[in-house]
C-alpha cells in the first residue's frame, strides 16, 4: 500500500470513528458601535443565534459554498471534504499534500496547497480528476470567466488556468500580486508591497487599477495597512482586511475610500451573506457581522481558531483549526 493509500484510509476511518454533531449552544452575542477609531460600547450579551459543530478532518483550513454543499479543506489529513448543509459528511478527497483554499467554478472544485504551489481539481463526486503544478509561492485563487485565476508574488505573476487544467495565460504584473476576489466583470489582485488594487478582463487584459490610502489615522494614531490579508467584492462595496492593524477597509467598487472598521487583528477569512459582512478572526476565536455601511452589527465570540468563513445565504459556516469542527451559524428568528 503506498502512502497516498494509507493516508486515505486513516483519515476516512478517523473521521468515521468521530460522532457528527458536537453539539449544540447559544452563541453569545456582544453588540458595539463601534466606527473608525472608535472604542467599543459595553452592552449586555444578547442571544440570537443557535450554534452547533461537527466533526472534520484534522485542521481544517478552508470551506466554501458552491451553491449546493460545503466542501473543507483539511490540511492535516490532506484531504477535501463535501458537507450538506444540515452538517452530514458527504464525499472525501484524498489530495495529498496540504490543501489550505479553495475555490468552485465551472462545475468543479479548485484546492491549493500553498506549500507546493499544486492545485488538485475535483469533479462534483470529490473525485481527482487531476493534479498540476502552479506556481512557487501561490497565495490566492479565484475562479472566474471559465478559468481558474491564482496569484504568486514570489513569480510577480497571475496565473490564467483552463478547465483542463493547462496554463492559458501566464500574466506578469509588475507587483506582489496576493489577495484576490471578483466581481461580474473582472478579477482585482491586491499588491502585497503598495496600495494598489489592479483589475484585469477575462482575457486577462489590464482593465485598470487604482490606489487605496496608505497610511489611515487610528485614534489618533498613523498605522500603515501593511499586506491585504483577505479581499472580498459585494454587490455595492470592496472590502479589503488588514489582520497585522485588526481592520477591514470599505472602497466603492470604483476604488474610492469608504470608511474603517476594527477588528480583531491576526490572519481574517471574509463572507457576505444576509446583506452583511462576515469577519472570521483566527486569534480572537471571534466572527464579526459588519453593515453594508461599514458599522459593526455584532461580535460573536466562539473561541477555537476559526480559520474560513462561508455563508449559504442562510447560515454562515466556520471551520475551527484548533477542535477540527465545522460551526453552523443560525439566526434564532429563523430556527423552527
């Protein structure tokens, strides 16, 4: 048996060996008004949604929603994983290696192992249709216009990738291209070293780019954003999170500055869903809800690690690196 063999069944027996739900509670819900440069308001916790966890693959680092199920990232065992959405575990995908993001499009499913710069593409049945190398230091994917889109800053390159997984552009770009996201007419890549946003079409043709502002007033305080470490486009807003300064910058989607919001600082996983924002933040075991104006709603505080963030249009789904679960948001005024 070769290790890619004894690897698959290890993890599939581990993961059947383990109940599904952890369980059940009531998350605990700390309101703030807070704005820019603002200090949090102290309420009272106020109880509105129903929490419940089930077990996954050993550090899980990614989940995503492709319109009909979840589908995990699970590092630690070096499989994929697809969920319904009442929690139950579907499909495995042994893809060796360490997958760490994922991305859907196209009718199949994209995973990225960031340490050996290869993406493993997956039919709807979490079957490996084929594995590929993509770059040195591969950091973001997207999917968008037929094709799989993945940054690299250690190449300065984005590369343009067909269903069949064969390289149809390879775009040099002149920056440290890192976070990426999309909207309905182009895909924006983050430079890592300035603050620059870049657009580019489906043929991969420089659509344009534009500047946010480098240095932001804190209290007071002048902070540099440093690095963008999640990027994220809404239909009225983009949203760019900055973990090393705990805050998530709002731009209109021409790239003019909207407004700051704080939140807790470490690596963020970004979702939108509800007409809301979704903030995951990995070291303070926390989600934040945040207004399409930019106002936190509210703080949820869950513990654990929370290392993704997804949201099914109605609940939002987090996996938790440290207790290797799959946390189910629900709203209380919609839980039967």
């Amino acid at each position: 048996m070769n290790t890619r063999e004894w690897r698959s069944k290890l993890s599939r027996a581990l993961i059947a060996g383990m109940a599904v739900v952890v369980g059940v509670a009531v998350v605990s819900e700390i309101v703030s008004d807070r704005d820019e440069g603002g200090a949090p308001v102290d309420v009272d916790p106020d109880p509105t949604f129903r929490s419940e966890s089930f077990v996954v693959g050993h550090d899980p680092r990614d989940v995503i929603f492709d319109g009909e199920k979840l589908w995990v990232a699970e590092s630690g065992f070096g499989t994929v994983t697809s969920y319904g959405l009442e929690g139950q575990r579907l499909d495995t995908a042994d893809v060796d290696g360490q997958p760490a993001m994922l991305a859907a499009g196209g009718g199949f499913v994209w995973a990225l192992d960031a340490d050996d710069g290869s993406v493993t593409q997956l039919d709807n049945n979490a079957e490996v249709l084929r594995h590929f190398q993509i770059g040195d230091q591969p950091v973001g994917m997207e999917f968008f216009g037929q094709h799989l889109w993945v940054t690299d800053p250690g190449r300065h390159s984005l590369s343009k990738i067909t269903l069949q997984g064969g390289l149809a552009r390879l775009l040099e770009v002149g920056v440290s291209p890192g976070a990426i996201t999309k909207t309905p007419e182009q895909v924006l890549i983050a430079d890592g070293d300035s603050p620059t946003v870049t657009g580019f079409d489906a043929a991969g043709e420089i659509v344009g780019s534009f500047d946010y502002p480098g240095s932001l007033d804190i209290g007071g305080l002048t902070h540099v954003p440093g690095t963008p470490t999640a990027f994220l486009s809404t239909p009225e807003s983009l949203w760019i999170a900055f973990g090393d300064i705990g805050q998530v910058m709002r731009l209109t989607p021409a790239g003019t500055y909207s407004g700051l919001t704080r939140v807790p600082t470490g690596p963020l996983s970004l979702a939108w869903g509800g007409d809301e924002l979704w903030v995951a933040s990995a070291d303070a075991g926390s989600v934040t809800r945040i207004s399409r104006d930019g106002e936190i709603i509210a703080t949820h505080m869950l513990g654990g690690k929370p290392a993704g963030i997804a949201h099914d249009g109605e609940h939002a789904w987090i996996v938790d690196e440290d207790s290797n679960v799959l946390v189910m948001l629900t709203p209380l005024a919609i839980v039967p």
